[in-house]
C-alpha cells in the first residue's frame, strides 16, 4: 500500500499530519528523525518533515541528506521547512519578529503545492526563527510581514516547504496543501479502515495460533474494540477479564457485562478489595497509584490463574507515540486501565489497533457492532469516579458521585449541546456549606459540574451551559441526593485547570 511517511521532529502537532493525510484516504506513518534511509521501502511515495521545538543549526536534529536526493517528494512543516532550507545551504536565523498564532501570509506562486490558494492566506505560524535566503535552485513561493520566506519550492525538485502549519484547524485552507502534495506524489488513496478488519482478525488468528490470550477490559472503546477482534480471531480462547474497582458509573458494570456475554467474560467483583486498599488517603496522586497497582495485582492473580500465554492490548497510534516511537513495543504507561502486569511473562503482547487513531478505531467498531455507549463514550479516567471524590473515597461518596453524574448525563444527553461537549460530568468536593432544605437548616456537600469543549483533551474550554439546564441539574442534584446543598460549574479551561479534578 502506498503510503506517506512522517518525520518527527517533536512538534506539537506531528500527529494531526498523520490523520490529515489518513483522511484524505492515503495510508501515513509517523516515524523518528534519525530513521534509517534503507527503511524508506518502496510503497513510501511522500515524505513530510514535521515541526519541532528546535532552532536549525550544526547540532540540531536532521535527516540524512541523502533523503533530499531520492526524488521522493516532500514537504517541510515549520521546522521542517526551516531545516530543508538549511541543508540546502540557506540561510536561517531568529526572526525580528517571532509569529505566534494567527498571521496572513502574501502567495507569490499558486501553482503546485500551493494550487488554490488565493493571494491572501490565514494561516496559523508558531515561530521564533525564519529563512532569510535561499539557494538559487529554490523559487520563493510565499512571505508574510515578518517572514520573508514563508514557503518555497525547488525548481527541478519536489522538494517544498511552509513556514505556516497546515494540519492545524486555524489555517484556513490548509487541507489545500495536502491535497496538492498529495497529488504530487502521486499516491494511491487505498487507505480504507474498514477494509482492515479482516487484515486484524487474520493477524490475531496467525500469533495465537492454538493458544490462549487474556485482555483486560475497561468498558472503553479501545479494550472494548481490541476484545471483538480477538475474539473474531479466536473464540472461546480469548478471555476478557473485567475488573470492576467499584469506581464506574451507574448501568456501567450491567453494560458491560451485557454487551460482552457472548465472549468469554471473567469479572472480577474487587469493590471491597480497591476501596480498602484507598480507605484514609486523600492525595490524588497516591490514590491513583494505589488503583494503579490494585489493578495490577488483581489481573496477574486471574492471568496466572488463567494461563493465557499472549496478552491482547487496546494501544492505539497515539499511546504508541506518547510512549516514544524507538520504544514502540513497550507497554504504555498510561493506559485507561493504569498499567499492565509486570511479573507475568506473555509469550507476545498483541496490539491489533497500534496503527489507528481513535477515530479509526471508532468505524471499527462500529463494524463490529459494539453499540453506541461504548463507540461514543466520553472518556472516563482508568481510576474512574475515585479521581471524581475529593478526599477520602467512601461508600456514601461514592453514591452520591454515581447519582450526580447519572443526572447530568440524563439532561445532558437530553439537550442539543450534548454534540459539542468532549466531557460532562458531576465532581463531589469535599466542602460541606450551609443550605435550607424543607424550611431546616441542611449542611451538607457541594457538587461541581464540569462540562468542556475540546479536540484532544490536551486544552479545554469550559462549556458555555445554558442556564435553563444548569439549572435543572442543580435542581435534581439538590432535590433527589439529599446529601447534596449545593451546586457550582466550572468556569475554569485548561491550561490553567486539568479537565478531571485530580
Ligand atoms: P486531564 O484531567 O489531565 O485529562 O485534563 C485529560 C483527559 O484524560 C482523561 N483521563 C484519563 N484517561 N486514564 C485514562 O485513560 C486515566 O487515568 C485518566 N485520567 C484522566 C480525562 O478524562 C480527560 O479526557
């Protein structure tokens, strides 16, 4: 499959090249800067050079150079651009004027990888260095006020560069540049999700052969698509353990257990087991390195017990790519179900959907039927409504979160803005207030709700609620949880705030 590789060099937005030229139906990979030039194999038909956070210069990050000579196209994003110029013997330097955000760049030449475009672009930039020349077999192509070089292209080469960032949804027509670099390297667009279903199923089916393979389910989309697959691959001889920490939200367990019976399902009734281990401890930190751990120790009990030989994973592109790329085989630290056993040794670790982003994972299992709760869950952190309890996490506590969040998904999920939110949920404080319920004097907690707007969960917006259903939520929160006087919103985004509380 043809296919457009990515070089990384740290940037920011490195992942949204990867998804921007997967939806335009063309396979893409992203891959470190020092990669080796014998692994661009045949089926690479376009190289883009990523941003990054460094400043071009003798020491700074490169590609072997013999990549410019391969007749491959490609096209270099911020620092990307910046270091084509460099090792073509350009000159690049700070900028009088660094550019951060939104800026209008000049278009000089709207034909090849700039074809479309008017002469008048609104592009996002984020940068402190600029090129100032170029070698005379380049052609400049674009400028802005304080970049006199914004993009360029070689003339006999296909070998091209923006300034500007064009995976990123604050430039303008940025899709633009895909598709002519697209066109450019004269791909085949035969990257189609669904298609690799099979290809999935087929890979499980030939690593197991006749064994045994354990995963481990949160109810999230992730372990839950992984576990359809496997069990396509290998019936009966997949086992899905499900470990209920006694943190899920109401109707979760039920949902679960309900959508996987056809599968061979283990869960794990550990209610008594996590909140002991959490009794007395406030600190969100330890209280999430105390489930972690729990949850570790409980899957390596039922694993041995089991003596599955592989282990299935839900990794996906992005885990991988948080996790480091060189590592790629290392098991993410930051899984929804806070880590994996140590002490067991599998045979081989299995992740079917490492090559996917969540969206793609999403059309898969979507084909795979799993239904909508699950395809569309917002996301829930692995340590559940524990990281929602300020304090100490009790049994009350935990009936007074698990009735909250029920309501405000009820009247969330009843309104419009329910398509706009990334998250929405209830948060119980610790903070006990003064109220009058029934002409007496209450003292009882104060709920928060949280409802944000976001693309990646890396930034946040708080959610602009009408106020007609915040206060129907207050209303029910304080009319059916008697524990309950008081209800805030969240008015803070993140940065500064992080969307879960602790
Ligand atoms: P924060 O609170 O850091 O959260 O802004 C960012 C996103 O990650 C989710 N989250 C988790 N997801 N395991 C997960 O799989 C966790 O332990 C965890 N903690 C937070 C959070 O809900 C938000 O979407």
């Amino acid at each position: 499959m043809d296919k457009i590789i990515i070089i990384d060099f740290g940037g920011q937005y490195t992942h949204l090249i990867g998804r921007k030229v997967r939806e335009k139906g063309v396979y893409s990979e992203i891959v470190p800067y020092d990669m080796k030039i014998e692994e661009i194999d045949s089926n690479v038909k376009g190289i883009i050079l990523s941003g990054g956070p460094y400043h071009v210069s003798e020491d700074s990050p490169k590609i072997d150079p013999r990549i410019l000579d391969l007749g491959i196209p490609i096209l270099g994003i911020c620092y990307g651009h910046q270091l084509i110029a460099y090792m073509s013997g350009g000159k690049v330097g700070p900028s009088k004027k660094k550019e951060y955000g939104i800026t209008y760049v000049n278009i000089i030449n709207n034909n090849d990888i700039l074809k479309g475009l008017s002469k008048k672009e609104k592009v996002w930039m984020s940068h402190s260095d600029s090129v100032f020349s170029l070698p005379d077999d380049y052609e400049v192509l674009a400028y802005s006020e304080n970049c006199p070089i914004a993009a360029f292209k070689h003339k006999y080469k296909p070998i091209y560069g923006v300034q500007w960032h064009p995976e990123v949804y604050h430039t303008e027509n940025g899709d633009v540049i895909f598709e002519n670099f697209i066109s450019i390297c004269n791909c085949n667009r035969d990257w189609k999700i669904e298609n690799l279903l099979d290809k999935m199923i087929e890979e499980v089916r030939n690593e197991v052969k006749n064994g045994k393979a354990i995963i481990a389910l949160s109810g999230g989309i992730d372990s839950s698509t992984a576990a359809m697959i496997a069990a396509k691959a290998i019936g009966n001889r997949l086992v899905a353990v499900f470990v209920d920490h006694g943190f899920m939200r109401e109707g979760e367990v039920e949902s679960i257990k309900n959508t996987f019976k056809e599968l061979n399902l283990i869960v794990i009734e550990a209610k008594d087991r996590f909140l002991e281990k959490i009794k007395g401890v406030s600190d969100p930190e330890l209280k999430r390195k105390l489930i972690g751990e729990e949850f570790i120790r409980v899957f390596e009990e039922i694993a041995e017990k089991v003596g599955a030989e592989y282990l299935i994973q839900g990794t996906i592109y992005p885990d991988r790519i948080e996790s480091g790329l060189r590592h790629s085989d290392k098991i993410k630290s930051h899984h929804n179900v806070a880590g994996i056993p140590s002490k067991i040794k599998f045979k081989k670790i299995i992740e079917p959907l490492r090559d996917l982003y969540k969206d793609e994972v999403r059309k898969i299992a979507l084909k795979l039927g799993l239904p909508k709760e699950i395809v569309y869950r917002q996301p829930f952190p692995g340590p559940g409504l524990a990281v929602r309890i300020i304090g100490e996490v009790t049994k009350e506590k935990l009936e007074i979160i698990r009735k909250a969040d029920k309501i405000v998904r009820e009247e969330i999920e009843k309104s419009k803005i329910r398509e706009k939110l990334w998250q929405y949920f209830a948060v119980l404080t610790d903070t006990k207030t003064t109220g009058v319920k029934g002409d007496e004097r209450a003292y009882g907690y104060v709920v928060a709700i949280r409802c944000v707007e976001s693309r990646e969960a890396m930034t946040a917006r708080f959610a602009n609620i009408p106020y007609k259903l915040l206060e129907r939520i207050s209303t029910r929160i304080t009319n059916e949880i008697p524990q309950v006087v008081r209800v805030v919103y969240d008015i803070t985004h993140k940065p500064p705030a992080t969307i879960e509380w602790e």
